[in-house]
C-alpha cells in the first residue's frame, strides 16, 4: 500500500484494569481492546506502521520542517488485524 494514503486499521491494544479486587475469574475474561484508527499513512516497514490525523502543510509563513504530522500512532504489525485503504 503506497504512502500518503487515507486508511483504517484494525489493531489490538493491551487492556489494563488497575483494580485490588480481581478474582481469577474476573481476570480469565479479560481480551485485548480492538481498536480502529483512521488517518494518513506516512511509513510502513515490515515491522510496522506509522500513521498521523493530523497534518499541517507548509502556509509559506513558517519556518517549521513542513509537514508538521499531529496525533502520530506507530503500530507493530504483530497487533494489527486488517489495513483498508478508503476512498
């Protein structure tokens, strides 16, 4: 899938409970959270992927490095579940 491109990722998060009172039960129901991230691709490797929500390009007036990328989510491959591009 090329660079730059609008997608959706389904990925799996860890899911913490910060709680004294878990019994073994309680604890044997716990699943990964899945999440879903819609945003810009800007890297993919083997290893993973790189996207960011938010990009700021270059107005002229600025002497910040154009693009400036925002709410950026570096994702391991081994978690995510599906990469769909949209349109």
């Amino acid at each position: 899938m090329g660079k730059n491109k609008i997608v959706e990722v389904t990925w799996l998060d860890t899911y913490h409970v910060s709680s004294n009172g878990c019994t073994r039960k309680d604890v044997t129901k716990l699943r990964p959270a899945t999440c879903f991230s819609y945003a810009k691709l800007i890297e993919e490797t083997d290893d993973h992927i790189t996207i960011a929500s938010n990009i700021i390009e270059d107005d002229g007036d600025s002497d910040v490095e154009q693009p400036e990328y925002r709410e950026v989510t570096c994702i391991p491959r081994a978690v995510i579940k599906s990469i769909r591009e949209l349109r």
